[in-house]
C-alpha cells in the first residue's frame, strides 16, 4: 500500500484536551521499560487530539490521537500513544509501518466548526463539543513520542507551528469506548489550534 516516506508533513487545524489520568489505570497500556511521570500524587498527563489535515498535506485524513502517559527513557521526555484512528488507510499502514504506531481506521463527523464525532461502524468512540477561540497567539513546539515496533523501541521528534487559542470543551466518551478504562474526564485544559503545519520526523531505535 503506497505512503509517504518520513518525515510528514502536515496541514490544518486541531483540538487537543489535557486530562490528568490516574497512573495505576495506564500502567498495563505501557512497556515497563519507560517510565511513567507524575506530575500529581498518583497522576500522569493524558490527552485527547483530534485533528484534520487538508490541502497541502502529504496525505489528507482526520486524526484521533489517544496520548494515555508522559513517560521517561534514559532521560529522554515523550508521550506514549495507546490508541490512535484515522480515515485514510495510506494513513494506517504507515503509521504502522514507519513508526510501529497502533493505527486503525475511524469514521469522523465535523459538524459546523463545535462538534466532532468519531466512530468504528456502530460503536461510537468519542465526541468533542468545543467553542471557537476569540484570542489567539502564533506558537511552536516540540514533541517527542515513543513507539514500539517488533522488538525494537522507537522515539520521534514531531514540530508544529500554529495560532493556539483557549476555550472550552465538553468530552463524551461512551463505556464502549475502546479507551474508556484509562479514565479521561473531563478535560482541565483545552487548546485549539488554527493555521497549523505539524512535521513528524521518522523514528531512532533506542533498543
């Protein structure tokens, strides 16, 4: 199945929540080798990310990204993906194959610029109400993700650039749901990201 090859880049707007999950629950969903961060008593970091690309993308699809831990290597900082969907099956098999991530493919429904919905056939996965950003600001970031592919642990860099704004959201994800156990509430930060162009480099080996 043809893809791109590394790095890809990308183009569009996203919506991420940050939720602080608890750290027994996300355990098992996290090779023992890395570490889990707490930032609070008994606490990680996760987050939800839904996100779509369009012209000018190496491929375009909407995303959902299931970030379950901050998590530590050798002193190396990443976040760790537990579940990962997208509408394009060129999507699926290089994530897959370039970055050993679990991607499986999802329907998405955008609604009006508020509302996204994701689902596998009849199960619903997740839904995101959200606001428009009245205030925004141009920021660039890094940030590295661990991945395992057949025995070998990768890490790779990701960089964005985009007009990121606050607001406030409403998540909903049924008890179906394949991430339900990892125990996202609601979300206590929100950001919106407008005029984005997000590069993802291919992956090292650690081991």
């Amino acid at each position: 199945m043809p893809y791109p090859q590394a790095p890809w880049t990308l183009h569009g707007y996203a919506i991420q929540t940050l939720h602080l999950v608890n750290i027994d629950q996300v355990r098992p969903l996290i090779p023992l080798e890395l570490e889990i961060i707490s930032v609070w008593p008994g606490k990680t970091l996760g987050s939800v990310y839904i996100s779509n690309y369009g012209s000018g993308s190496v491929l375009e699809y909407s995303e959902l990204i299931i970030a379950s831990a901050l998590v530590s290597y050798q002193k190396k900082i990443g976040t760790w993906i537990s579940h990962i969907y997208v509408d394009n099956a060129d999507s699926v098999a290089g994530g897959r194959e370039i970055w050993g991530l679990p991607k499986e493919v999802a329907e998405f429904t955008w609604e009006q610029g508020k509302d996204v919905t994701v689902h596998q056939g009849n199960r619903k996965l997740c839904s995101l109400n959200y606001n428009q950003q009245n205030f925004a600001w141009r920021q660039r970031l890094k940030v590295s993700t661990f991945s395992v592919k057949g025995a070998d642990l990768l890490i790779f860099p990701a960089e964005f650039e985009s007009l990121l704004g606050l607001i406030a959201s409403k998540l909903e994800i049924p008890a179906e749901s394949p991430f339900s156990a990892i125990g996202l509430s609601q979300p206590w930060l929100t950001v919106r990201c407008e005029q984005m162009s997000l590069q993802v480099d291919a992956p090292k080996v650690e081991w």
